[in-house]
C-alpha cells in the first residue's frame, strides 16, 4: 500500500523529517519496504528561475536567433542567446541558468551549460513549457502573466510539490490502516505516546452537508447479510470534467491514474476513508431501481475493461430494475452503466459487503481492485454514512453538482462496537514491560478506543468498527504493544527457560543428518508446495486416491485445489521446473508431507523424496561410454541403500514397487511397514508433466523409518581375523524369481557364517537354458569370527545353501 507524507499532513500538523516518519509508521506494525521521493514535475525545476528580460536585440550572426539581456536575481545581468519568436524586452520570463538538469517531455535530460552560440556568449536558455516537463507547447518560451521579482524559483510560480511516498507491508489484519487517515492516527498515537509531540488528527469537516428533498432511488438488499449496509444519494446537475491539480497530484503520488473529477473523486475518499465508493449514471439504471442479488450461473456482464466476464452464482451483483448487472458488488463497475462525458446526473453508492463474498469475487474473475482489497479485509460499516458525505461535497466543489435526494440508509442491524475485559497483569505478562492501567488506557484513547468500565483487575475497552481482526483480549494488547513499541520493552538481565530433553532417537538430528549426508553426495534440498492440482489425480491410479483427497477452498489459486495426497507429482513438477529452464542433470531430496482424508479423520504422513534424472556426472574431456553415465535404478537404489546404511537400518525385505507408480521398482519394507518404494516412474506420469526425460524416484516414508531405527548409536566392527571364503553358484530359475527370494532363503539356510551376498551376473538365452528361465550368478560370502574356515564346512554350508533354493525355488545348479 502507498501513502503520500503531504496527503498525511491534511490530517496532522507535523514537521518531521520523512525518514523519521517512515521509522515511527515501521514501529507501529506498518513496516516501510520502501520511501519514494515523489515530484509533480521530475527534477522539481531546480535552477529554473524568473527572468526579466532587460534587452532583446538581433543576433549579428543569425536571423532567427535573438540576443537578450536578462536579470535573474543573482546581481548582473546575463547574455542569453534565444531562438523563440515570441521573445521580447520587458517580459518575465523562465530561465533555466547555468548547472541546471532539463527534464523535458520527450528526449533525455539535459544540462544548462555556458557557451557560444553563433559567436556569442549564452549563459542560460529562456524556456518553452515542453523544455521544462510542464506542458506539451513548444510554439515559444514562456511568459508569465504576472510580474514576479527576478530570481524567483519556478517551483513557487508553479506551486511544484515535492511529496515522499511510503511503499508499506499492510498486513492482512490491519483492516484499520487501508487508508490515509487510518494510518493518520496510529502516527498520531506513536507521536504522542513516545515522541512526546502533542498533535490530533483532524478529520474532513463535513458539516456544510444538506441532503436534497427528492425521493432517494429504490433500493432492494435481497440478502442483507451480504450486504449489511448499503447507502446512496442522487446528484444531479453535474458536470465531468479534468480534476483540479491538487486532486490529480494526490491520486499520482500513489500510483492512481486520474479520470475525471466524478470517477477521481471516489478514487480520493476510497484512498483517504477507506471507503470504496460507486458512481451510477443516473440515467443508464433501468427502471430507476436498483436491486442487490445474486443471479443465476454463466449470466453474462460486460466489466468497465470492456471484458465478458461469465458470473458465478456466488457472485454479488449490483442491479437495475429489470435484473441486468451494473457492477460486481465491492469488486468492479459494469461498461454500460458508468460515469462518461455526457453525464450529469449520478447515484452514488457507499456500502459495506461481507468480506468472503467480495474476496472469492475477486479472485474468481483475477479482479484484485482497491476496492476489493479494502472489503476483502473488512471495511468499517460505520463511515460508510460519513464517506459518502464527504464525496458529495468534493462533487459539489469540484464538478458543481446538486445533492438533489435524501440520503438513503439500509442498515437493519448495526453493527455496534465489540467490548472485550483486558486485565491489567495479562497486559504486563504479555508485553514484558511494568505498565500502568493509566498509561495502557491512554494508549487506547490516543487510538480511539473508548473505556467503558474499570473493576479491580482491569477495564472493558471499546473497539471502533474499523478494527475488524482485533476480536480477543491478546489482540487489544497487541494494539497497546504496538504504540507502547516493541524498542521500549525492557530486555531482562536474566532469562529463564525449561530443560527440554529430545526424544531419543532426536527426529530433528536424524533429519539433519540425512539431509547433510546426501547434500554432500551431490544432491540438492528441494521445497515444493504442499497444494496441487486436483487433476493430477485419479487418471493413472484410477480413482483409488480420489477419495481421500483433502480439498482446501483455495482463492488466491485456484487450481491448487488440494492437498498433495504423494509426493511424486511436486516432485514431478519441479522436475519439469528445471526442465524448462535448461536444468537437465538433477539430484533432488526433499523432507515433506503428504494429506489424506481416511473416514472423517485426516492424516498426515511425513516423507522424504530422492529425485533424479539426466546425467550422474558432469560432461568431461575423458569420454564416457555411451549410455553408462545416465542415472539409472540402481542409481536410487543406491542411494536409498546408502541412507538405511548410514541410519543402520537392517533386516528389512524386498517386494515389487507399486506399478501404479513405477514401471519398475521395489519396495523394502519390514512385515506390512512400508520403509521405501523406489523405481523408474511412469510414462503416463511423465506425460502429465510434459516431460520426456526418464525420472526415477523414491520415496521413503520418514515416519516408518523412525519407528525402525535402532535404539543404540550405530555399531562398528572390526575386520575379522580370519580370512573369508568365496563360493560362487550359478542357478538357473524361473524368471519371475527374484534375487530377494535366494537372498531371503540363502540367509535363512545359514545364519552364522553367511555375511555377503551378491549377484554379479544375469543371463537369458532360451535356447540354451529353456522357455521362462534365467540365470543368476551369485556369491555368496563366508566367514567365521573363531577359526579359519576348512572346505567341509564351506562345502556343508554351501550344500545346505543349494538345497534350500533348489527345494523352495526350484533352482538347478550349473556345473
């Protein structure tokens, strides 16, 4: 939000520097991101002065030039070459001297410099308005009406303002601070409370308002919890026209483009009151009635940017006698029903809509006006009377118009103060600081908080109406806090605090030290949204997860619809992030969550993800064979294997990964806990994401691995003292065996000596090993902590080894 120092300084008599202000507004809970020096006219006309143009003469060498002799205020007089025809002695005249920097209306600035023009000296330049930034007119140089004394500055002949702008952070509770006179009374508070200056804010008199004798126009609210106020008022006898500069100047400082003097009008109250206000061509409301409703969905209406723009039935319209849209209630103004050239007669509107209805309005047609933003955060009830008055006499002065109606007010239920008990200890437990009820309660008034009782342990205070977040006692000692300063609170020689002992194992360690271990084997720590889009899910997996989504009423996106219910599709979606930006090699980690909806319960899982796709290393000088640096499945496996390694995870068992997921994979998991699904994902998954790299991922699910990690720190041993033994078996098996199985039945067969296993080879060739069959070259690894193992035991073991796989899997032994 933009607010201009000067527009302040209509409501408070104040001569402070503006970077003190801006640090005073930053105190008070409205942080200034930024300060802006703002001037009507760029560069200000700084050594621009009036002349008096003692002698004009010929030029000796130039026809069209003129030799001029001109005081400036600054003692003896100086020679200025000038071309305008329209120069003469006697004139006052705008000079821009010698050191000034032109910002004329078109071309790049310039500066004034002493020189020679055909042979004679020129110390300045007699200046046309386009010269100066003031004007378009480039027919001659200016001459002033009036004879002001030489060395006046052209700032004060043209009454420039140099105004600064302060860029502030509103936050989404400070319903009160929308507007100028808003923010007029929390610098007011501060100023008074802690800077001891003695200043009151003023407000616009609106005394000399008469409301006119005419029957007001019809009004029909059809549901007044939408619209818990609406008033209005005709003028007639108007006349639209160019607003008068200090309108215009005020509305520019903020970055609002003037219209004319109706439309800026609204503009200025809306930006000094905080209340959006709306100007109906009389003339153009069908029937001479309006109606506030809703109307039925896909109604057609035809915005004030001349788009169509298809309503919802949610939507709050502004209507005339025969049910045609004129205006999104509290959002935007219809094309067919607004202020123009012609107009001479208006309704104007002043109401208070419910802050829901006009937020999803809003964002439902990406319509993010001031009014909207206003409403959205809730706006007073109680000004909207005053507002409206202090509009129609701005219209009366600025475009003569008539209030010719009586003032219309449908308030069936107003909205009264809300009253809420502070006691005086929780203020001091809260703030840190030893405040007495006195000052605490001269906070509040210096905010327009009235005292309605005291009692023994505290008082019952007043909350105005614009105040629409501040509903609890925490929230009023927020506003004390605010004023009182956060700077002011007392920082305590000694601070105490509870022992807090960490679960063992620590979730937050073991998190940091998985997240350390795989940054440091090259991966990068990816955050995605926890929302996504509702379409992602469903197709592939064919509904099962539909049901347990968990739908989230989102309208400042709207196709972030729900919560993410798995991890795969932001990953995807950062995938092709970085895909679409030439970031081809990647290696993403990421600890999040995923939501479902089981019955009525809500649950959520916490994950962490490994996504990788491209190439496992960078391009180099030394050449890679073809295909075998790409990342691949037992890329994640590995790496997968390398974080339970490092957690001295153990023990678990291997199944297929889900193929609703992953063209290939596998699972590990312990009995029904799921620790790990990775693989290679989907095409059709990929597709959705219009990527046409091969993705491969995994996904741990953190709070089963928790619950698994073993009680005591991870064990080191030491090398054995005696040497292994290798013995290597060739099998040929049914291709749906896995090697999982002969691991599994390997392990079982010899659980003492057996310490490693591994498949070094696989080979498929029906005609030499049959239809359906494979072979898997595995060895097996054997060693003994006591003595040095003899061929008999190896032989016995080995025997016992074949048997089990030969008996459970069917596996022939290749000799």
């Amino acid at each position: 939000m933009k607010v201009s120092l000067n527009w302040l300084r209509q409501y408070l008599a104040i001569d402070i520097e503006p970077t003190a202000i801006g640090k005073v507004l930053t105190g008070t809970g409205l942080e200034v991101e930024g300060m802006e020096k703002v001037e009507s006219v760029p560069g200000g006309l700084a050594g621009v002065v009036v002349g008096h143009v003692l002698e004009c003469g010929k030029h000796p060498g130039a026809d069209r030039l003129s030799l001029t002799k001109v005081d400036t205020g600054a003692g003896e007089p100086v020679s200025i070459v000038c071309g305008a025809p329209n120069v003469a002695a006697g004139q006052h005249v705008v000079v821009a001297t010698v050191g000034a920097m032109l910002h004329p209306m078109s071309g790049d600035p310039f500066k004034i410099k002493k020189g020679k023009i055909r042979g004679e000296v020129s110390e300045g330049m007699l200046c046309a308005e386009d010269e100066l930034g003031l004007g378009e007119s480039h027919d001659g140089i200016i001459v002033l009406d009036k004879p002001f004394k030489p060395g006046t500055p052209a700032a004060e002949v043209y009454e420039l303002e140099e105004d600064y702008v302060y860029d502030i952070g509103l936050t989404p509770n400070r319903s009160d601070a929308t507007n100028h006179l808003g923010v007029a009374f929390d610098l007011a508070a501060a100023l008074n409370v802690n800077h001891d200056k003695s200043v009151a804010v003023q407000r616009p008199d609106i005394s000399a308002f008469n409301a006119g004798s005419r029957t007001p126009v019809k009004v029909t609210v059809k549901d007044p919890t939408q619209a818990p106020r609406y008033a209005g008022l005709t003028i007639e006898n108007l006349t639209v026209a160019p607003s008068p500069k200090w309108l215009r100047t005020r509305l520019q400082a903020i970055g609002v483009r003037p219209i004319n003097n109706v439309v800026d009008v609204t503009n200025f109250v809306l930006h000094e009151l905080g209340q959006p206000l709306h100007a109906f061509d009389l003339d153009k409301i069908g029937g001479g009635e309006i109606v506030v409703e809703k109307l039925p969905e896909g109604t057609k209406f035809l915005s004030l940017d001349d788009v169509e723009r298809s309503l919802s039935a949610d939507d709050l319209m502004i209507c005339d006698a025969n049910h045609q849209p004129m205006c999104i209630a509290g959002v935007f103004g219809g094309a067919n029903s607004g202020v123009s050239e012609g107009t001479t007669k208006i309704f104007l509107e002043a109401a208070h809509f419910e802050a829901g209805t006009t937020r999803r309005s809003s964002m439902r047609h990406t319509l993010r006006t001031d009014a909207a933003r206003v409403f959205e955060k809730g706006s007073d009830p109680n000004i909207t009377v005053y507002a409206l008055k202090r509009a129609a006499l701005l219209l009366e002065e600025l475009a003569g118009g008539e209030v010719t109606s009586e003032l219309l007010d449908l308030y069936p239920n107003p909205v009264k103060p809300l009253e809420i008990k502070v006691r005086d200890q929780r203020v001091v437990d809260v703030i840190g600081a030893d405040l007495a009820r006195p000052q605490v309660q001269s906070i509040l008034k210096s905010m327009g908080m009235n005292i309605v009782s005291n009692d023994d342990d505290g008082f019952v205070v007043a909350v105005p109406t614009n105040k629409s977040e501040v509903l609890r006692e925490i929230d009023i000692i927020e506003e004390i806090l605010r004023i009182y300063g956060f700077d002011n609170v007392p920082i305590p020689q000694m601070i105490t605090t509870a022992m807090i002992v960490a679960p063992n194992p620590d979730p937050n360690y073991i998190r940091e030290l998985i997240g350390d271990l795989l940054a440091t084997n090259g991966y990068y720590e990816m955050m995605a949204l926890s929302l996504d889009e509702s379409r992602f899910y469903g197709e592939v997996e064919k509904d099962k997860q539909m049901e347990g989504l968990v739908y989230i009423n989102n309208t400042s996106n709207v196709h972030l619809n729900v919560m993410r219910p798995g991890m795969l599709q932001s990953a995807l979606g950062t995938v092709a992030h970085n895909l679409n930006r030439q970031q081809n090699d990647l290696r993403l980690f990421e600890f999040g969550r995923s939501y479902h909806l089981e019955g009525e319960q809500y649950k959520e899982v916490n994950h962490l993800t490994l996504t990788l796709t491209g190439q496992q290393k960078a391009e180099t000088w030394h050449p890679t064979p073809k295909g075998k640096n790409e990342v691949g499945f037992y890329t994640v496996k590995a790496a997968v294997e390398l974080v339970f390694r490092r957690l001295g995870i153990t023990g678990y068992r291997t199944d297929e990964a889900p193929a609703d997921e992953f063209s290939y994979g596998l699972r590990y998991h312990k009995g029904p806990m799921v620790l790990a699904d990775f693989g290679q994902v989907l095409p059709l998954h990929l597709r959705a994401r219009q990527i046409k790299s091969d993705v491969f991922y995994a996904d741990i699910n953190w709070d089963n691995v928790l619950k698994v990690l073993p009680k005591k720190p991870v064990q080191v041993s030491t090398p054995g003292k005696y040497p292994s033994v290798r013995r290597d078996l060739a099998l040929i098996l049914d291709k749906q065996v896995s090697f999982a199985d002969i691991e599994r039945l390997a392990r079982k067969a010899e659980k003492k000596l057996l310490t490693d296993i591994n498949l070094f080879d696989v080979y498929e060739n029906e005609e030499q090993l049959g239809a359906g069959k494979k072979s898997y070259a595995v060895s097996f690894q054997l060693e003994s902590d006591e003595q040095t193992l003899k061929d008999k035991q190896v032989d016995k073991v080995m025997s016992s080894i074949e048997g089990s796989l030969s008996k459970q899997l069917g596996a022939e032994v290749r000799r």
